[in-house]
C-alpha cells in the first residue's frame, strides 16, 4: 500500500551526532545530515528487526529466523555478535555502546521518540485520537496529518520485503497508517475542509474497494465539496461490488448516508457500523487468581495498545495461561468499547477447531453478516471488513497450532487478540509474548491458601510447603489439591503430602470430581508427536533441583548433541520442557520438565514406547524412587 503524496515533508531535526532511523520507506539511518552505511543485507535485515521493536529485548531465536529463515548455519550466533559489534561501531562516538544492548531476554536497541519515525508517528497518532476525543477536530487532523506526513512515498522497509518476517511487519505498518488516514479524512470533513482529503480517498478506495470507512468518507467529501452525482455512483458502485462478490448489501450506516446524500442532507464525518460484540461471553474471572503481577503488567500493556496489538501467552499445561488472559479481558473493559469475546479454540474432547467452525462462533457472537459461508476466504475478508471497524478484544484460549486462527488475527485496524496456547506458535510473526512458569513457591502457598483456609495451611506451614512442592507449584495441580482438601477435612496435609510425594500415585490424588490433573496431562500428550513422546519419557528423569544439562540429555538420549539438542527444542517449542529466557549458549543451559509432566511421561511409557527402561537405565538407581520426585516444573 502507497498513500497519496503528503502534504509536506516528514523530517527529523536535531542535535549534532544524533542518529535517525526510519522505517517508513527503505530502512536507512542518517546522522548530521549524513546518510549512514548500514552494512550488507542480514545485517540491514537485524537492525529493521530490532526497530520494529524498539526498546524492547528481542531473542535471538527471532533475529536467527528473520535473517536465515530456511535455517541458520553452525555460525548464526557468531555472525549475528559480528552485525551486533558493526552496528555499535557505525552509531556515534561513545552513543552507540549504550544504545544497542544485551540482556538476558536478547538484543535491545534502545531509541528516543524523535530518533524513530514509526514512535513518532505512534505518538502524533495518539495524540489526533485524543484531541477528537475531546471534540477538538482542527487540532485532531493537524497531529494526524503530521503523522501521515513521516510516510514516504513508497511503502516501509520495501527493500527488505523479501524477508517474510520483515514484510509482516511491513504490512502491519501499512495497515495501522491507513485507519490513521480514515481518522484524518473524517476529521477534515467534519471540520469543512473535505476538499483536502477527496483525491486521496479516491486513490485509496481503488486500491481497497472493500473498505466501506474509506468509501464512506469518499463519498462524504464528494457530497461536502458539492459533487453529489459523484457521491451517488461511489455508493452505487459499491452496492454492485457487494452484490456480485459477496452477495452482501451496504450497512444500513452507508444506506444511512447514502439517503442523506440523496436529500442533500448534511451528513457527518464517520459512519463505520459499530455493532458490538458483548463482553458477557467472557468466562467468570476467578476469585482464587493470584500472584502474576508482572506477566498480568506486561499482558494489559501489550492488549492495551490503542493501535492494537496481537499477544501469544504460553506456558506447560496448567500452569494458568487461561486465568491471565481471561483476568486481562476483565480488567480491559473500558479500553475495548465495541467488546470483547473469547473463543475456545479446541473442542471438548481437546482436537483443534477448524477455522470456519471458530469464525461461524465468532460471527454469532459479534453479529458478523454472512456467517457461515460455504467459501472460506469469503468467510475471513467478511470477518476482517468487520474487525477493522472496531475496537475489540479478542480471546482465542488454548490454540493448538497456528494454521486455524492466522486468517482470524486483525489486519487492520485497532483491536487486540489474546492467544492462549501451550506451544510457542512460532509460525506467528509479527507478535508479542509472555511465557508462563511455574509461580514461586510464595504464591502457590497463597493459593493453597485461599483454597483451604489461611487457618488450616498455617496450622502445618510445611505440610503446606510439601504440597506445594510435590504439585511443582502448578497452578492446576495446587487448585485441584485445595478443592480436595476442602471436602476431605479429616484428611491431615501432613499425609497428603506423602501421598503427593509417592510418585507412582500422586496423579491419582490429583483429581476433584470432574477435574483431573492426568486428563490436563493427556490432552497435552496427545499434542506431541512420537519422536516427542519418547524424548520426554527419557528426558523427565534427568529433572532434578537445578534440571538437567544439554550433556546430560545427549547421554540419555542416545544420539549426538546436535540430534538431542534439536529433541530438546523441539519440546520447548511445544512446552512440555522449559528453559531461562534471553540468550544462553547452549551447553551452559539448564533445561527443566515439569514434575508432574515427567511422572505422566514415565506413567504412559509402556503404553508408547516410550523408553522408560532405557532412561531409568541412563539415570542408576533414580527410577523411580530417587528421580521422579526430584522432577519440578
């Protein structure tokens, strides 16, 4: 997508020695009126990366799949600290070492609001939004004009776009910057000046003929500017677009207008149809939620975007991915007021929803036109045309894989999705993500607490403490333990306890009528593939207090340290084992699995094949007195 030309030049000014980047076009970089080299194409590619994301640690993983996305060669670490200290070198004099910085999380390259078109262009945009909040329209179109203006004339990052992962956010861009030029057009018309705006929207609405927002301010500025013939055929034309591709007639909004045209009424600047979705099809948020303070911060930040933003929350099977997000939605209300919706993305007996079975819910819910479609890709544009006039959040809770909801994340537009998923959905680019562990054992304790009674858990603090411990501190496991215990009053902690740290049983005492620890468990089991399946049941009796070494998984596994290094990530991307953020090299890490995963790994061994005497073999004397129930997630 290309905007008309902007009224006036979008340029940086500032102090001697100060770098500019800018996205917003080629990828270029200038300091003192000086174009900068920024060096050869993968190293252009990590620097338009880490400015996507600026200030904020970007993982290696990231970096190596944008730059080497059919896999990266034996020296992708080395090469990228090679980029790293090339970029340091290129930014100015004793700037460039604090700028781009390494932490635990990965690569962060720290930029000021006038150093960056696209922050700066996020922040005029914020500030027009808010100035026609307040009724304030001149000084509205005047800010988001400004922020047009940074654009070039050409698309952001267009000569990076042979990289899949940069021309995703690319298009993201794209699209952000065209519901800002609907937000500009609307506020010139309103304010008598729709004059400015009328060729642009014409070009626009070529290249976008499905965007009734863009239409609908077309033809509202034709009308406003006295060229109502033309006003009419634009409203003409788009009803037999509709008829003929979609079999669809306009909102009873662009009818609306087109009547008022019709009678040379005065008509207002937007007329989007904002049928909401309601809030009411969010589950209860749990009165037993605790701790997460710092995930539950960072999801409400991401969510909260007033551009949108899309969020993938992962983490073990219940270890709460579900409680945060739907704790998030709660808490977001006022920030989404066209709704919010959450879609289970699974069935009941725990196999995927295909995408038109959750566009079909969603279309119900929200009151999409046309659900159910027989065309799938009818059905999507359908759903996007209606997601892209909103402002909703989304909740796709416990996703499988990614194939069947990539059509359903925004395009365009200002809501916000919520993903729940026990793998890391790595095909999804272009999105933010809070991985969840296993809480501290303080909050499990005050969980136990809450469930049993402060009274009875300080009545035996270490009982308590075991039955956290034995649970791994697993949010599902702990909650399945406090419903237990409050039927079973008799029942001491202390034995309770020992039943728990009796590994071959503890699944078994994890169960509360129809909720079972080992059901959670076997769906996520289900998920894996056999090569997956075999390396767990292998792995979970290597899981002691501080996990287990790459060096220890290649001894029990049985193959070379590149095979069982690709075994090992393999489960981290399905989380069934779980590592430190940010960049480790990988004989230093510590891997661990989950204690209660490790005890369903070995359970299910026979039945698979899994391996389990081989393991218990690597590991003399561990399996299963000593090892399982070391084994914590």
């Amino acid at each position: 997508m290309s905007l008309p030309p902007p009224l006036s030049t979008g340029t940086f000014t500032g102090a001697p020695g100060t770098v500019y980047f800018s996205l917003l076009g080629p990828l270029t970089a200038e300091s003192g009126g000086v174009q900068l080299p920024l060096g050869p194409r993968k190293q252009r590619l990590v620097l338009a990366t880490l400015l996507t994301r600026p200030n904020s640690p970007v993982p290696v993983e990231v970096l190596t799949d944008v730059v080497w996305p059919e896999g990266p060669p034996r020296t992708a670490r080395k090469n990228l600290q090679v980029y790293m200290s090339a970029a340091r070198a290129l930014f100015a004099p004793g700037d460039g070492g604090d700028r781009l910085v390494h932490g635990c999380g990965g690569y962060r390259l720290r930029v000021e609001e006038g150093e960056l078109d696209t922050l700066r262009f996020r922040t005029l945009t914020r500030a027009g939004r808010a100035a026609g909040e307040r009724g304030d329209l001149r000084t509205a179109a005047r800010l988001l004009r400004e922020a047009l203006d940074l654009w070039g004339e050409r698309p952001p990052l267009h000569d990076l776009r042979d990289s899949a992962g940069v021309a995703e956010e690319a298009e993201r861009l794209e699209s952000r910057c065209l519901t800002v030029y609907e937000d500009w057009a609307e506020a010139e018309i309103e304010t008598g000046r729709a004059g400015v705006a009328v060729d642009g929207l014409r070009d626009l609405v070529e290249r976008h003929p499905f965007r009734e927002r863009l239409r609908a301010a077309w033809m509202n500025s034709l009308h406003q500017t006295g060229r109502q013939a033309e006003a009419l055929a634009v409203y003409d034309d788009y009803r037999q677009l509709l008829a003929r591709e979609l079999g669809l007639e306009p909102s009873p909004a662009m009818a609306a207008l087109y009547k008022a045209v019709l009678g040379r009424r005065p008509a207002s600047g937007s007329v989007a149809p904002r049928g909401a979705a309601s809030g009411a099809s969010l589950p209860a948020d749990s009165r037993y939620f605790t701790g997460r303070e710092d995930e539950l911060a960072r999801v409400l930040e991401v969510s909260a975007d007033p551009e949108g933003a899309t969020l993938i929350v992962s983490g073990p099977a219940g270890v709460g991915k579900s409680a945060v997000a739907v704790r998030a939605a709660h808490l977001l209300a006022d920030r989404f007021p066209d709704g919010r919706v959450h879609v289970r993305a699974r069935r009941d007996d725990g196999t995927a929803r295909t995408a038109a079975d959750m566009l079909d819910e969603l279309g119900r819910v929200c009151g999409v036109p046309g659900r159910g479609r027989p065309d799938a890709t009818e059905a999507e544009n359908t759903w996007q045309d209606w997601l892209s006039e909103r402002r909703v959040l989304i909740v796709l809770d416990d996703v499988a894989d990614e194939g069947p909801v990539r059509g359903l994340l925004p395009r365009s537009g200002r809501s916000s999705v919520l993903l729940t998923a026990r793998g890391q959905l790595a095909g999804l680019a272009g999105v933010h993500r809070v991985a969840l562990g296993a809480p501290e054992e303080d909050e499990a304790l005050e969980l136990l607490e809450k469930l049993i009674g402060p009274g009875r858990a300080l009545s035996d603090p270490a009982s308590a403490l075991r039955i956290v411990r034995a649970c791994g501190s697993l949010p599902l496991a702990v909650v399945v333990s406090g419903m237990r215990l409050t039927v079973l009053r008799h029942l001491p902690l202390s034995e309770y306890a020992e039943r728990l740290e009796d590994s071959p049983c503890a699944l078994d005492e994890l169960v509360a009528g129809d909720v079972s620890v080992r059901a959670r468990l076997a769906a996520g089991w289900r998920d894996l593939s056999p090569e997956d399946r075999r390396a767990l049941t292998r792995l979970s009796v290597l899981a002691g207090d501080g996990g287990f070494t790459l060096e220890r998984a290649t001894d029990v596994l049985g193959c070379p340290r590149r095979a069982a290094l690709r075994s090992v990530e393999s489960l981290i991307g399905t989380g069934a084992v779980t590592s430190p953020p940010g960049e480790v090299t990988a004989h230093a890490v510590r891997y661990e699995v989950p204690r209660l995963l490790g005890l369903y790994a070995v359970e299910r061994a026979p039945a698979d094949g899994g391996g389990g005497e081989a393991a218990s073999r690597a590991v003399p004397g561990s399996f299963p007195e000593r090892a399982l129930p070391l084994i914590r997630g």
